[in-house]
C-alpha cells in the first residue's frame, strides 16, 4: 500500500484560525491531498463552516450558530482575524478548481442533536459545485450516514470514531456498525493505537484512517502503518515527514 494521504484538519488549524478562508486558501499551497472541515445548518437554512455549536471559543461573539439570521454571519469575527464565518458554498468554490478531495463533516446542534435536514442540503450543495465525486460526507453518528447513504448514495462517506464515541456500543460493535454506514472510518489515534491489532483486524487498509497525528515523530509512526489516511492539524509537517520517509526509501 502506498503512503497514507494527507488531510487538513479544520484546514490546518494549527498553522492558521480554524475553519477560515485564509487557512483553506493557504492550505492550497502544501503538497496534501485532501481537506476537512465542519458544516453547521441554522434556522434561517444556512450553512456554515465552523467546528462548534456554539460561537463562543472561536469567534468575537457568543451564542448557538443555529440562531443567527441570515446573513448573520458576516457580522461574526473569527478569533485572531478580521475574518467571518464562511458558508459551506465560500469554501467549495474555493476547492472546485482544484483535484482536492473533500471531508466535509455533519454537526449536531449545542443540544447534541444531528440538524433535520442537513444531509439533504450539505449534499446538494456539494452537487451544486460538482464535487460529488470527490467528496466524503462524515460524521460521530451513524444513523446520520445512515440518512446520507439514503439522500445521497452517490456521495462516500466517513464515519469517525474515538473512545468517547464507542462508549455506549463497544468497539467492534461500533465499528462493526459503522461499517454498514461507511466507506472510510477514521479512528482518533489513541484509539487507533491502543486497539491496533483488533481495529487493523476489522478494517481494511484502504478503508481506515488516524486523526490526529500533529508533531513529526507522531506524524512519521503513522505515515509508516498500513492505512489510508492521516488528518492533521500540521499539514506542513507531516508533508515534511512523508517526504523524508519517501527519500529515505529511495
């Protein structure tokens, strides 16, 4: 198998704000191949990109993001920028032009409740874009891909798992499970390396991911290990790490 791909999380949160234009623009000028970012759906229909249900740790203001108005959002200043809330359309035009593959996550509500609807619309904007084909639709919850699987079968998807997450199933009946809903799972890196012989078992390679790997050494373990996948917040780093495993190999 080939060296797991790289993915950007929240664009590359550790390099530039979270979830903003800047850090998905700029993310376009490292050697990865692929980008993950949070989508949420207010009550005036919306969709916007950011990881929290609420505004409060990464933006000038507090509050639920499903209560803003519409158009709200570009009043809403992202931490440490003069930046706004992008919408889930400002971040696919962005990637459109380019062969990125796209993570695009379904939240749940500062209630912890999956939006109704929101598979339905985050799908069809993806359609809308004609990104369909390389996008994943992703989420904890697999009654929601359940509902992607449903409204959106021509679109992968992703499940993510961590040892919160497994929590109430257990783990191979959570990852048994999320493999009826899936086409890829990512398993939080502690999880992954604590039940590496049980989840490698499970999953196969091409299927299985880690998140998140951040400092070189981490980031070169699981360059090393057979799997599809890497998503990290040091996007630059672990381009520097791969670079150096595949020169080494040379």
């Amino acid at each position: 198998m080939s060296t797991p791909i790289i993915v950007g999380h929240r664009g590359a949160r550790n390099l530039w704000a979270e979830n903003s234009l800047t850090g998905f623009r700029n993310l376009l000028g490292l050697k990865v191949e692929s980008v993950e970012f949070d989508v949420h759906l207010t009550a005036a229909g919306e969709l916007l990109v950011i990881h929290d249900a609420r505004l409060d740790r990464t933006t000038e203001r507090s509050g639920r993001v499903a209560d803003l108005a519409v158009g709200e959002h570009r009043s809403v200043i992202l931490k440490g920028t003069d930046e706004r809330i992008p919408t889930l359309a400002e971040v696919l035009e962005i990637y459109a032009p380019t062969g990125l593959e796209l993570h695009v996550e379904l939240k749940a509500d500062a209630d912890g409740k999956p939006y109704e609807g929101l598979e339905t619309v985050a799908a069809a904007e993806i359609d809308r874009f004609g990104l369909a084909d390389r996008s994943f639709l992703t989420s904890f919850n697999s009654d929601v891909l359940k509902k992607v699987g449903e409204v959106a079968p021509h679109i992968r998807r992703l499940s993510s798992l961590s040892h919160k997450s497994v929590e109430a199933r257990g783990l191979r009946q959570s990852v048994e499970a999320m493999l009826q809903v899936s086409d890829v799972l990512a398993v939080e890196k502690a999880l992954l390396s604590d039940e590496w012989d049980l989840l490698s078992a499970l999953i196969p390679a091409e299927r299985l991911g880690a998140w998140v790997p951040n400092d070189p050494d981490d980031l070169s373990f699981w360059l090393r290990r057979p799997i599809r996948q890497i998503t990290t917040d040091r996007p630059d780093l672990a381009v520097k790490a791969r670079e150096g495993l595949l020169d080494a190999a040379h």
